[in-house]
C-alpha cells in the first residue's frame, strides 16, 4: 500500500487561513473554486508584504493575474517571505523589475498552430490545449500571455475542429491534453473530447497534463475517475515542485487516479529558492515515488515574461541530476531538459563520456573514478536480397554511425 505523509504540526494551515469553513465546503472542489483568492486586496489580507512592495504591487494591480485555491494557500507559511509554495503562487514586485528580459511565447508554441490552440510540433503527438482556465495561476508559467484573455471557454465548434485536425493526421499517435488546465473544462465536455478521441484508431495514448492534485486535490474524486477509466489508456502529468506539496490529500488524490489505471508523471521546473538544491530535490523525488508518482522531467524554467527571477543557471540542473546519481535509484532522477524556442525539449546530463575512439570509451562513474571500457567492432549483417537493391554499401553505412573522436572536459 502506497505511503500517505503524515500532516506536520505548523503554525498555518487551515484553521489558520480558513478557521470557519466547514468540513463539507473544504473538501468541495467547487467551493474551492469559487472562493479562490482572485485580486490583490484579498491576498494582502492573508499574506504579508512589505510596504514598498505592496505599493508596487498596487501600482502594476491591473496587469496582475492572481488565482490561489484556498487548499494550497493554507500550505503557504505567512511568516515565511521565501516559503517556495508562495513563490509559486503569489507575485512578486520582481516580475516587473526583469520583464523586459523574458519572452511571450518561450517555447514558440503559436509558430506551430495549424489551428489556434493545437500544437503540432513533433510527428507523432500533439499538444491539444482545451482551455486556458486553471484553478491557480503559476508564477512561472509559460503560457502566461493566455491570462490577458480571461477565463474563456473554448467553444464546441473549436474543440471539434481540433479533434478533426487530429482525425485527419494519421501519423499522430500520442495527443496531450493541455491548457491552461484540461481538468477545468466541464465534466460532460471532457468526456465529450476524450471519447471523440478514442474513435479515432491511430490515437493510441491520450495524456493530461494538470496541476490539480497538488492545488486542488480535491477535484480528483469518483466521477472523475470513473470517466477517465473509460477511456483508458490515459496517462496523467502532473507539477508537484516541492516536498511541501506532497500532503495527505495530494497522496489520496494520486492514488485514487491509480486505483483507476491512470498511471502518473510529475513534471518539476527548477526554480531560485523553490528546489534549485540537490537536497530538496530528492526529497521532493522520494516522496513522489512514496505516493505512487514517477519523477518523469526536471524543466528548466522557460524564460518567459515575469518569471527571470525564480531562474537558475543551466548549471544548477545539471549539478543537481550529477549529485543524485549514484545516490539514490535511477527511478527517482529525472530527466533534465531545456525546451528550447521552437526546436523541442533537449536533454542535458552531466559528463560521463570523458573521450572516445572507434574501439575504446574513457567513463567516469558518480563517485569520479575513471573507468576504461573496450567498445565492441561494428559487424557487418547479412542482407536479404529485398534490402540488397536499396540499402547503402556495408561500410558506408557503419562509417556512418560511428562515433567521431570526441573529447570532452569534466566540469
């Protein structure tokens, strides 16, 4: 049986923030919903600022987008100015100060709309962003220019020619429910979109990805699952950044999604003062792997507007996966990557090829210790007489996939 963590005495948490709320009204995602903490007056009452960053704040009100379930401000400390789930959830003066450095569209996802709100990048799968209404705004968040609409529901009309989209593109395999968040849409229209997706035979996997389980676990409930049973195989991703985060009710909503044959990913991005340590991180890893969550992707942080001062260096991931491996289970590492502006995902990975010829490999393991390993001769593979006409010459093609000499420094 999976771990649930056990709650840890504070001095916050809900009967702090929320002492006369009722049992029934907690555990209600929708009166979560509804009484989320959506303006700037609101959040000062709960949280404190310091009167020159208030007076900014105020100054820059209208261009503030604020949206924090009550659930996952009781995980915020008040006393507590760099608590790392109030850098994810409340702004910050620092937005405005860097803005000018970041980007509206980090990754360049509109360079590859065939359709407004479908992303067509890599072959085989397809990002189908359903809405851009989310139950929290994240600071880091990469799609932050979608907060300059609103709330606004895509209509059936839209979400149809999406799905035709796809109907019609027999070489996509593996679609991506995205948004802002999928599992805000409305209960009849996700079904309507996940069943209209199974119907289609080259769709073999469907993935969500959202952040309720760690902002409002309380969504995740029967009928949810239920639903996302019938339209099985379903993979979910999800955005846990810190251990905080890992709390009884995110546990029980995880495992509710695995009783249901939905497996999980967590996909974490590295932040200033969040988790840019090697200590934090496996901490947050072991306790996803304790409620049934794989550590799937480490991102680094997109350099979008309003977000330049929760980055790190490239570096810091790097030294991060370096000082987990070896130290606990691969299970537990991530993959770090770098998604860059319109290219796709890079994965970055500390230094273990330390130099190469055609028969010999120079490795260095996680302790530092140099190892030599002899790299086997490249055999040549009978051909049939089918491939004999088409295929390149023997040694043309394995001079091809070769390795060339490579040298590179440890750093």
């Amino acid at each position: 049986m999976l771990d649930s963590p056990a709650p840890l005495p504070r001095p916050f948490g809900r009967q702090n923030y929320f002492p006369h709320v009722s049992d029934e009204d907690w555990n209600d995602w929708r009166w979560q919903y509804r009484n989320r903490v959506r303006d700037l007056e609101t959040l000062l009452k709960f949280l404190p600022y310091t009167p020159g960053e208030a007076r900014q704040l105020k100054l820059m009100e209208s261009e503030l987008h604020i949206g924090i379930t009550p659930y996952y401000l009781s995980l915020i400390d008040p006393s507590d100015p760099d608590d790392p789930v109030r850098k994810q959830a409340a702004p910050s003066a620092l937005e405005f100060t860097y803005h000018s450095v970041g980007i509206d569209d980090p990754l360049a996802e509109d360079r590859d709309m065939p359709l407004e709100g479908l992303v067509h990048r890599y072959p085989d799968r397809c990002l189908f962003i359903a809405t851009n209404m989310c139950p929290m705004y994240c600071r880091h968040c990469t799609r932050r220019r979608e907060w300059q609409d609103g709330e606004m529901p895509k209509s059936r009309a839209h979400l149809n020619a999406m799905i035709d989209y796809i109907r019609q593109s027999p070489q996509i395999r593996d679609v991506i429910f995205s948004g802002g968040d999928p599992l805000s849409l409305p209960m009849p229209v996700l079904d309507y979109c996940l069943s209209e997706l199974r119907k289609i035979p080259h769709v073999e996997i469907i993935r969500i990805g959202t952040r309720y389980p760690v902002v409002l676990p309380q969504r995740i409930d029967d009928e949810l699952a239920e639903v996302l049973s019938r339209h099985l195989p379903v993979w979910m991703n999800t955005h846990f950044n810190h251990p905080n985060e890992i709390t009884p009710e995110a546990a029980a909503a995880c495992r509710k999604m695995l009783a249901a044959g939905v497996p999980i990913n967590n996909q974490s991005v590295l932040m200033r003062g969040v988790n840019d340590s090697v200590e934090t991180m496996l901490k947050l890893c072991h306790g996803l792997l304790k409620i049934g969550v794989r550590p799937y992707y480490l991102f680094q942080c997109d350099p979008v507007n309003g977000a330049e001062h929760l980055r790190t260096s490239v570096w810091t991931g790097v030294e991060i996966i370096e000082k987990m491996r070896g130290f606990t289970s691969g299970l537990a590492i991530p993959t770090f990557v770098v998604d860059t502006e319109g290219g796709g995902k890079v994965p970055l990975s500390p230094n273990y090829l330390l130099y190469a010829t055609e028969d010999s490999l120079v490795l260095r393991n996680y302790e530092g210790k140099v190892f030599q390993y002899r790299n086997p001769a490249v055999l040549p593979r009978r051909k049939s007489r089918r491939a004999a006409a088409t295929s390149l010459p023997f040694e043309q093609a394995a001079k091809s996939t070769r390795p060339r000499l490579v040298k590179r420094e440890r750093h």
